[in-house]
C-alpha cells in the first residue's frame, strides 16, 4: 500500500469507536481516521452500514463527510486496504451467522496470503493501536432509551494463530480503519454554540444541509440518526461547510419505485431522543421523511439557538423540545406529537429576545418548520423539494 498514515491525538470517542487525527506521510494532507473493533456481529453490521453508505456517497457532495480509504486490521499494527465496491468476506459472515467466525472458518485469510504482498503500517504516536487498551462499550438495544442508542458490548477475543505475526499471545482484535476528511470545526453544536449568534450563518448551514439531505436521499439513503453531533464542520474563509457524518444506523435502498424513496419502509426503532419522528418513537412502520422531521428539529433548534442538557451530558445540545409540568421538564418533540398529533407547535419559542439570541425565524420560515414538524409523515416536504423551499423562505422574510 502506497499511503502510510501517522496518527497524532484523539480528537473523538464516541460508543462505537475512536476518531483520531492524522496524515498522509506522503502529502502531509491532515485526515480523521476512525478505528471501529469488529468484535462483536452486531458491531459489525453498523460498520459495514457505514462503509457502504460512505463509498455511495463517494466525494461527490460537499456537504457529505468524504471517504478517502478503508483499510482492514489482520494484526496488532497490520493492515490491509479493501478495494473499492468490496466487503471482507469474513466480516459479512460473522454478521450472517450472528458470531465471530474465525481463521479457521473462513476462506478470507488464505485468500489474502494468496493475494496480498504489500502491509500497511500506522505510525502511532498515541499507542491506542496496541491491544492492550481495548475500548469500552455499552450495550445496544434496539429501542431508544432516555438518552442516545446504546451500543454493544466490547468483547476482547483470541484469535486462531495463523501467520507468523499473530502467534498466540496478547488479545487482540480486528478492527476497520476509515481515513476521512478532517474537519477542523467539530461538530455542530461545538461550532455553533462557541461563537456568538449570526443570522447569515444560520441560515448557510440550514441550506447547506437541505443540499446534503437531497443528496443522500437521492442515492437511495435514509440516514435514520441525523442531529448536530453527526454533523461535522469545516472552517473556510468564506464560512462555515458542513458535513453530514456518522452512517452506522443509516439504510441504503435500491431499485425504488420512480425513485421515491417513501415508499421504502423501516421497523428499526432507532436514532436519538430528542430527533426522533413521532412514528418512529411509536415504534410505527417509517420511511424516509423521519429524516426530514430529525432535520426539522435541527433547523428549528440553530435558528433560534434552543439548547437543552441531557441527563448525564455536561456540555449544551443544540434541540427542540416541550416543556411539560410546573418542573418545566423537556419531552422531545418526536413524544410529545406521538402522544398528541394534534399538538400545537409554538413557533417561534422564544418570544422575549435579548442578546445573544439571535432574531426569530420570520412568518415563512416558521410554516416551513411546522410542515417539517408535522405528525403525518406525508404532510412533510420531500428531501428534494426542501432545498428550494427554504431558499424561498429565508428569501421571502428578508423583504
């Protein structure tokens, strides 16, 4: 492999994995790298979700998070790239068998002594590479709890001894690498919450992420678990570019009818409090325009700068909510409209301004929201009618 990359500090950790920040040693370009454990099948179903999603969306939007390479972990500090439009064999059958399936189960290992002559090697400068100092998860279900999805459990495991590099000795653990771009921004809420209101820049990443949503549903890809933290962002000198990230619950559907991507149905419950759509808290059959209700809360959320603490969760969140009881106790807007369709959204939420809120969003904007919001998944825009519909929004409070 022609590539070696260098990784310099953590930069992320979240319940799937760890995101660090590195380098092409080549072109010294600065890229993130993230390390997923493929210990566990369940694990390893939301990675190649991922990957999939990820290599659709290529670099082909500005807007979406770009994939540079995928590289398959054989060994303590081994690597190997995976060509594009594959998937290790041997990660799909531990996920179609439901267990990790070893050297000895499957064909993969002979086929890369048979195939592969060049290893990459990741020059760590943080030593998170070693196995010696697993990850800690947390267990997934598949429905929602009071705070974000929880995910599966890390099992360290030995592995059967193959080659001459992975004798018997310490736990170790196949891992997939994703080198992507590096956005120097954060996320989100970090970016957006760290500097003072700005109505322009508001309203560039509510079209920037109109465009991306388009996009992504356009190729047949309903992300499922769209809120600020999985958007990324990239500090230029003309502002702020975002970037949709973080494809592990999404879902790619192909061959749709006149491509409508509606007409594709989910029964996963699955995605973050505070974003869900009302069908999807009820545990209903859903679509694609979940999506829309998740960026509904988002755009509502940025425009008028709602924050919210989660339980347990130090920092600020960029979210909508209802306030419910004397306590002032937040239900996220996807339960409260599942318990009550007919609930009446007061948009805007803040009427008494003063700095450093920002403006409230004008009359135009606000029937966009509450279409966006609405309980009927059919009552909201479609991903590629959204964009313009925005533009016309913002364009016409402005007169």
């Amino acid at each position: 492999m022609e590539e070696l990359y260098t990784l310099e500090r953590e930069v992320g950790r979240g319940s799937y994995g760890v995101v660090f920040e590195g380098h092409m040693a080549k072109t010294g370009q600065r890229v993130a790298i993230k390390r997923l454990p493929c210990s566990n099948p369940e694990c390893i179903e939301l990675y190649l979700q991922e990957l999939w999603a990820m290599r659709a969306t290529a670099k082909n939007h500005a807007n979406v998070i770009a994939l540079h390479s995928c590289l398959l972990q054989t060994g303590p500090r081994s690597l190997k790239p995976l060509k594009p439009g594959k998937l290790p064999p041997r990660l799909v059958e531990s996920v179609l068998k439901g267990t990790i399936v070893g050297a000895a189960q499957s064909q993969e290992r002979n086929d890369a002594q048979r195939g592969t002559n060049s290893v990459s090697r990741l020059q760590d400068r943080t030593n998170t590479v070693q196995a010696k100092h697993p990850l800690q998860y947390k267990t997934k279900s598949n429905a929602c709890d009071s705070t974000t999805p929880q995910r599966p459990q890390h099992r360290a495991r030995k592995r059967p001894a193959q080659t001459e590099e992975e004798q018997p000795g310490p736990l170790r653990c196949l891992a997939l690498w994703l080198v992507m771009e590096y956005c120097d921004g954060g996320d989100l809420n970090q970016y957006l919450l760290s500097r003072p209101p700005d109505s322009q820049r508001n309203h560039s990443v509510v079209r920037q992420l109109c465009s991306a949503l388009a996009f992504l549903h356009s190729l047949g890809i309903t992300h499922r678990d769209l809120k600020p933290d999985n958007v990324l962002v990239c500090v230029t000198p003309r502002g702020p570019v975002v970037k949709v990230a973080d494809f592990g619950l999404s879902k790619m559907s192909e061959g749709l009818l006149d491509g409508d991507l509606t007409r594709q149905h989910f029964s996963s419950t699955c995605g973050s409090d505070f974003y869900m759509a009302p069908e999807v808290w009820g545990g209903l059959i859903y679509s694609a325009q979940a999506d829309i209700f998740s960026l509904g809360v988002m755009f509502w959320a940025v425009l008028e700068r709602i924050t919210f603490l989660e339980e347990g969760a130090p920092q600020e969140q960029l979210g909508a909510y209802v306030c419910k009881g004397r306590s002032g106790w937040l239900m996220p807007l996807g339960e409260a409209l599942w318990e009550n369709a007919d609930l009446q959204l007061c948009i805007p939420m803040k009427f008494k301004r003063a700095p450093p809120l920002p403006p409230p969003p004008g009359p135009a904007m606000c029937a966009l929201l509450l279409d966006m919001l609405a309980s009927n998944p059919d009552a909201r825009p479609p991903a590629d009618q959204l964009e313009a519909r925005v533009r016309s929004a913002l364009e016409e409070d402005s007169r």
